[in-house]
C-alpha cells in the first residue's frame, strides 16, 4: 500500500483524493503474502470487541430493567404458571384479550358464583395490555402446546376481539416492538421458520434472541425517542385545581390500604392466587370501597374522559376504525389455535363506552365487515358486548376500560348469567 | 447486506476466517473476493448480478480493444461504445420513467394529453457508483492514462469489491487494480485504523438515524412548523446525509484496511468549509474528483472564457447523478450557481482582499455564509418536490412563531447543533491525529468497545443507508 491509513494526517489526505497516487510499483510492494499472525490478531479483535461491546449493553439494559421480564413480565408469568393451570383439578375457563380483558374480568368473582350454583370451575384472566392480535397469535400458540402436550382442554375460553386494538394505526405504532416480542414469544422452530424464507430478518432474530437479549435497538432508540420527542398527548381539556389534588390525595391513599391489605403480595404482573385479575370487593374493607368510591368521583371527570378519548383517537384510531389485515388474520388465527384445545369458544366484543365513543358510519361499515370476515373464517358467531344494559357509562374508569369494583363486577355478572348454564 | 445488520457482521466474520487462513495465495484470494463480492451483492437482488459482471466484462474487453486500435479515430469507437453501454445502462434503470413521465408532464402544460407506459423497473444497487468506476477504466485508457489491464476476474473482483460497491467510493481502476493485482497483508496499525473508521462510521450512522427523526417530521409537515422546527429540519437533514453517507464511508475503507486495501478518503469535514468551491473538495470527494476529472475537462474546464457554461453543466449533471428527480436536478443548478457566483465574486477586485484575508471574523463569515447556502441546497436535495422545496425555503425565512415554542424546541435544535459539531471535531480527530490514538493501546480499545456498544445499544439495522437509492 502507498501510506499507512493508520497514520492518516492531512499529507495523506491531499495525496489519496488530489491524485489517487497508487501505482502499480507501490502496490506490489513486497510483503509476505501467507502470515497469518495478522489475521489472527484481525480475528480475536473481531470476536473480542463485540463481545465486551455487547456484554457493555447487557449490563446497561439490565441495570435498567430492559429485558424480556421487564417488558412482557405479565406474560411470561403467565406462561409460566400454564403448567400449575393445566394441573387444575376443575374445569377451566380463560379470558383471553387485551388490557381491556385485563380490567374487565374478575375471574375469583366468575368462580365465587359459580359455586354458589354448584359448579367447581377454575377460571383464568389472560389479559394483556400492549400485545395487539399479532403478538396474541403468537402467544396463544405456546398456551396450545402446553394444553395439547398434557391433552387437557379448556371448558370454556372467552376470546376477546378488541377492535381498537386490531387497527392500522395500533400496528403502524407498534412496529418498532415487533423484532423484540417476535423473540420472546416465538420459539426457535418458528425463528428459523423465518430464517429460510428470509435470511437476513431470520439472522436478525436469532441475534436478537441470543446476543441481545431479546432486545431490539428499535426497542431502545424508540424509547429514548420518546424521551427527546416526547409523543403528543392530547391534554385540551383540564380538572380544576382541588379536583387534581383530590385525586393525587386518594390514589396515594389507597396504594396505602393496599399495601396495608395485601402484605402477602409479592408484585407479580400475573398473580396467580388471583387467576391473573385483579383484587375483589369482598375482600377489601367498607372504608377502601368509599374511598374507591370518592376517587372514581374525582378521576372519572369528562375533562379526563375526553382527553382520554383524544388519545386514544390518535393512537389506536377509536372511532373511525380501519382495520390493519395482518391483525384481523392473526386474530382468526388465534381463535383457531384455540379452537385446538377447547371444548367451547366464544367470541366476545367488551363493553365500550358509548358516552364518549361514537363510530362513525363508516366505522360502523368496516366494523360490520370485520366480524364477517372473522366469523366466517372461525365459524364462530362473535357476541357483540359493547352495548349491554348491565354497564353503563359510569362503570369505566377510562373510555375503554372498565373500572375495578364497578366495571369488572357488572361485567363478569353479566357473563356469569349468560353462561353459567353451560358451564 | 448493509454494514451495520447482523447478517452482515456473520458474513464478514466467515469471510474474514477464509481470507486469512484458507485463501493465502494471489489466485484464490482474488475468486474468494468476486464471489463473495457477488454473494453480498445478490443478497439484495440475484437478478442483478449479470448486470454488473457484463458491464465489467464489457469494459475490460473494450479497454483491451482501445489499446490495439491503431488510430484515433478506432480507439475513439471504442470509448463511444463504452460510454453508450455505462450511460445506456444508467439511462434505462434510473431516467427513462423520469424522461418519459416528464415529456408526459410537458405535453400536458401544452394541453395535450398523452398516456405513456412507464417501465417501473427495480434500480440496481449501487448502479450509479460502478458504472461510474467502470467507465473510468476505458476513459483512463483512452487518455494513455493506464495501461489494460491482463485478468478479466481481477478486474471484475476490482469492480464488485463489496466494501465499496454499493455506495463508494468511487474507485478509479488506476487505484484499485494494482491493489487487486497485487493483494499485500495489511499492517496491524492498519488493521487498528480499519476498526476506529469502522467504529466512527457505525457511530455516524447511528447518530444520522436519530437525525431523520426531526427532519423527517420537518419535511413532511412543512406547512405546520414554526420557522425554528423548520431550520432544526434542515439542520437535521444536513447532519443526517453527512453521517449517512460519511458513516457507511468509513466504515467501507474500515474494512478494505483489514484485508489490506487502500480506499482513499470521501469526505474531509464538509461543513467546515469556507466557500462553496471549498465544499466540493471535502464532501463526496470521489465524485467531485470523478466529475471534475471526466467531465468538466472533457467540456473544456476553465479554457475558452467557458467555466461558467462548463461549472454550471457539471453541477447540473452531478446533481441528476444523484436521482432522476427535478429536485436533484434544482440542487445541482443551485450549486452550479453559488459556484459561479464565488468565481465572479472572487475575481472582483473589492473582494479579493476579503478572500485572502486571514482574520477570524472574515474566515467565520465566509463559512457561516457557505453553511447557510450549503443547507438551501439540502432543502431542494430532500424535498419531494420543487414546490415543496420553496415551500420550505420560505418558511425558513419567515420570521414568526419561533419565540412562542417551549424549551422543547430550542434543546433539539441544540443537540442537533451540537451532534453536527461532535462528528465534524471526531473526523478531525479522526484525519488528524488518530495515530496517536491507535499507539496507545488500552485507551483505543476502550474507545472501539464502548463505540460499538453505544451503536449496538440504539442503531437500528433496519435503516438503510441514504446513498443506496443512488
């Protein structure tokens, strides 16, 4: 070589790009062509920087909480705790869904009246917030090879379809989690399933899942996005003052009595001495319940509401509702998987509130024409709940979810009686 | 493939273990680098590889055909024909549905309403940079610049060397083939140099990606921002293309140091420049050097009184090189137009002594006037079209609502200064003194792991690098 480009200076510079100087005397300097020390030092630099480059991040993510248990804890727990469901004595039930699923489903309560009528059913809350219809497609395989490899099968599985959670804009915003969850929830027969369609996504994955830990670099530049251009939230309308510091007062009142009520919790996402719901009335004190009670008055304002409504708006597209393809065939795919290892599955619809959430026409249209597409791929007829008498308006603690102690009752009664006979 | 996705990393790794401890001998060494140069080009489009071997193998044959013509008059045919079949190649992929869609728009002002058939073809990765260093080769040989070269594979392995045959440099044959010809160990204090560009350009990168994310939103939303999210924008813009295509740079001539190759330098601080002439001798210097070489003094160069004709034609061009767009084209005129303008003003008695002078406040106007001009250009350069380009230039310039935005605004703006700075002060570091650096063991290791961590930790293979498209 003519110069050293390790020892670049300003000479150097003007000599490579004013006259390209290498000549073929130069270029043919000797050197010993066979030495392989140098390539050896080439090879261990290679192997040695990237693993302290990568031991350096897993470090950082870690001390961080950014790991697979720190991003999908609530899932994973549940996925672990498959084998002590399957190992149930009673018959089992499970609701299957998104947060929505999460807050409205109390499963002690669902089973607390089923005794009182003489049956003994063990029911689950698989709810999870944040996993659209592609990712539950996922998941739901890893539930039905745990049920099909011991041969047991749901009584019954509620399968939530979210339509808020199955739009364009809901996957467009979840596009920088996908390498990421794909890693967490798929296993690797279906990661190299990827590997030989497409090569390059399929190497990507695996060093995702083993070098990375399951940690994407779109997971972390989007989240430090977020810090430096922070998503815009629609906060047009305001509570006055003692409203705010009302609400402030009583949550942190009842973090208190929860943590005076529940020493024994020990802070999973997915708890199993509560089937994976949340806590019940019957065990909390008359005084939490009128607190819970004065909190719901000043958190459940119309300026919170209508916020909340613009959010969702903008992010999950709440009332126009164009359907994302991918995610209403990862949802017929779910129902399949399901239909797999349970005896009965029912397609459900939640409670929606209707005071804030109004589709238009021609959401009414794609919405119409989604449940078709999904009930004749399935063979399923899907239970619309978003208009039910037995929840009204004042039962959500937000514009889609249902509020604890209110929501989550009305609704798990109303599914008691519409499906206690069955059972 | 792109340099900084897995797929890449592994492919490097395999090659590396063959090129250093299988593949010791001339012969193989140069199949091992034509193959796996193909394997790395075909990971894009296989359909494409005929393409780039029968442009190699055309010129190779042409300049072979240069050399025996006796006259003139022959060897001037056979350049012709070289020049119809890099240009003609150049013309089918990348400008006939711009010239055809054009001609449609043309007839349509006229009022005639005309239906053409576009082709819709893929472009070819990389198409314009070695159709560019091919067609060198025959024009080098033409001149009696360079002899013909004996060895169609090393000329072909020279052609499709993977670290710079997507997206530069643009090698010129006299560089490249005696290095092909030849293949030397590299040094170990080359190889180091090799990892520290290897390392900036990743960080470059990483950095550029996080750059499209306000002047994505700037030039998307054009109507909507106050004029200080605008000029964040385009200062976004103009750090993102530099890192882009500076970073993916590096990180070429990085990896043609570990297998003992010499890539010469593409960029030297551009933003620093202090005259828009200036700019060109640091920014894409392949290109300029290729357009300066080939084309402005094949019209002519500064002969004839016609320097203003030829700048102005050679800018024009440069820029359509970039894409078949009347954008590309409006940035090459832009730039052909300041050009001409600073040989105007130069040659001007009054400003003479202001071109000399060496004060700071003279020397930081003159690169605060070159910047500003430099950034108008990025304007045309990333806007989908030309009245959007306006749109933008004049929202640049409207004094307006930039002191009702919150401290929010302002600290982007900011870090998007200082992110620009950072590269320009590590490129420095890195022409200037990065020997002293690379003598000093433990610290050069330190820097080279804890660059590639902050790279791994939040660079998104999944962005491809700008320069791709062209």
């Amino acid at each position: 070589m003519n110069s050293s480009t390790s020892n670049f200076n300003e000479s150097n510079v003007s000599k490579n790009t004013e006259c390209l100087p290498l000549n073929e005397q130069q270029a043919s300097a000797p050197r010993p062509s066979k030495d392989k020390r140098v390539y050896i030092k080439i090879t261990l630099a290679i192997a040695l920087t990237m693993m302290a480059a990568m031991g350096l991040v897993r470090v950082l993510l870690d001390s961080n909480d950014v790991n697979k248990q720190g991003i999908l804890g609530r899932v994973l727990q549940a996925q672990a705790a498959l084998p002590q469901i399957i190992a149930e004595p009673n018959e089992l039930v499970m609701f299957y869904g998104s947060s929505m699923t999460r807050a409205g489903f109390s499963p002690r309560k669902f089973d607390h009246d089923l005794k009182a009528i003489g049956k003994d059913i063990t029911s689950f809350n698989f709810g999870f917030g944040g996993l659209n219809p592609y990712y539950q497609e996922i998941f739901s395989r890893r539930i039905a090879e745990q049920f099909i490899e011991k041969d047991r099968k749901l009584k019954l599985a509620f399968i939530e379809f979210n339509p808020f959670q199955t739009t364009t804009t809901r996957w467009n915003r979840a596009q920088f989690t996908v390498d990421s969850f794909i890693t967490m929830l798929a296993n690797d027969s279906e990661l190299w399933q990827i590997l030989t369609d497409d090569l390059s996504r399929g190497i990507q994955l695996f060093t995702i899942k083993y070098i990375r830990n399951h940690i994407s670099a779109e997971m972390i530049t989007s989240y430090y996005a977020r810090e430096i251009f922070p998503p815009q939230r629609e906060q047009v309308f305001t509570d006055d003052e003692a409203t705010v510091a009302a609400r402030q007062s009583l949550a942190q009142e009842l973090n208190q009595l929860f943590e005076q009520e529940y020493p024994d919790y020990d802070g999973s996402n997915w708890y199993y001495p509560w089937q994976g719901g949340g806590t019940i009335p019957a065990e909390r004190s008359a005084h939490t319940l009128t607190v819970f009670d004065k909190y719901y008055a000043v958190s459940q304002t119309a300026a919170r509401m209508k916020n909340d409504r613009l959010s969702r708006i903008r992010s999950a597209d709440i009332e126009a509702l164009h359907f994302e393809p991918v995610l209403l065939e990862s949802f017929i795919n779910m129902v399949k998987n399901f239909q797999g290892f349970s005896d009965q599955v029912e397609v459900v619809m939640l409670p929606k509130n209707s005071r804030y959430i109004h589709y238009s026409p021609a959401a009414q249209k794609r919405l119409a024409q989604a449940i078709k597409q999904i009930e004749k791929a399935t063979g399923i007829k899907i239970k619309n709940h978003q208009d039910i008498e037995e929840v009204n308006a004042d039962m959500f603690r937000d514009t889609t979810h249902l509020s604890r102690y209110r929501g989550d009752i009305a609704y798990t009664e109303f599914l008691f009686k519409k499906y206690a006979a069955q059972l | 493939m792109i340099f900084n996705t897995p797929i890449f990393f592994w492919f490097f790794c395999i090659f590396i273990l063959f090129y250093g401890f299988a593949f010791l001998n001339q012969t193989p060494k140069v199949y091992l680098i034509l193959i796996s140069s193909l394997v790395f080009y075909g990971a894009w489009n296989y359909s494409f590889i005929p393409l780039l071997c029968a442009s190699g193998i055309a010129d190779y044959f042409i300049a072979q055909a240069i050399a025996k013509s006796a006259t003139k008059q022959g060897k001037k045919r056979w350049l012709i024909v070289s020049l119809m079949i890099n240009l003609g190649i150049l013309a089918i992929f990348k400008y006939a549905d711009f010239a055809i869609e054009s001609v449609a728009d043309l007839l349509s002002v006229l009022g005639y309403q005309a239906s053409f058939t576009t082709l819709s073809w893929v472009l070819p990765v990389g198409i314009s940079f070695y159709t560019f260093q091919s067609l060198s080769y025959t024009i080098d040989v033409y001149r009696g610049d360079m002899k013909p070269r004996k060895g169609l594979l090393e000329f072909v392995a020279a052609l499709s060397f993977f670290p710079q045959l997507v997206a530069g440099p643009i090698l010129r044959a006299k560089h490249i083939l005696p290095q092909m010809h030849k293949i030397s160990l590299p040094k170990w204090l080359e190889a180091k140099h090799g990892f520290l560009l290897i390392t900036v350009g990743l960080i470059k990168k990483t950095g550029a990606d996080i750059l499209a994310i306000p002047a994505d939103k700037a030039f998307a939303a054009q109507e909507t921002l106050s004029t200080l999210e605008m000029w964040t924008g385009v200062l976004a813009f103009a750090g993102q293309i530099y890192g882009d295509f500076s970073g993916y740079t590096d990180m070429a001539i990085g990896l043609a140091l570990l297998l003992g190759f010499n890539i010469p330098l593409n960029f030297r601080v551009p933003y620093f420049a202090k005259s828009p002439v200036d700019f060109w001798r640091r920014w894409h210097i392949s290109l300029s050097t290729w357009l300066k070489d080939y084309l402005y003094i094949s019209l002519g160069g500064n002969r004839n009184h016609n320097r203003t004709r030829n700048v102005f034609l050679t800018m024009l061009l440069g820029g359509l090189w970039h894409g078949a767009a009347w954008t590309f084209i409006a940035w090459g005129a832009f730039h052909g137009a300041i050009i001409t303008l600073t040989h105007y003003l130069a040659d001007l008695k009054v400003f003479k002594r202001f071109n000399h002078s060496k004060k700071i406040w003279i020397s930081g106007l003159k690169w605060a006037i070159t910047f500003y001009l430099i950034l108008i250009g990025w304007v045309f350069f990333r806007a989908t079209d030309i009245h959007s380009a306006i749109n933008i230039i004049a929202n640049l310039h409207t004094i307006g609502s930039a002191n009702v935005l919150g401290m929010h605004a302002w600290s982007i703006f900011i870090l998007t200064v200082i992110w620009i700075l950072l590269v320009h002060i590590m490129d420095y570091f890195v022409i200037k003194s990065a020997n002293t650096l690379e003598q000093k063991s433990w610290q050069f290791w330190l820097v080279i792991i804890v660059g590639q961590a902050l790279c791994l930790l939040i660079g998104e293979p999944s962005n491809e690098f700008i320069y791709f498209q062209f």
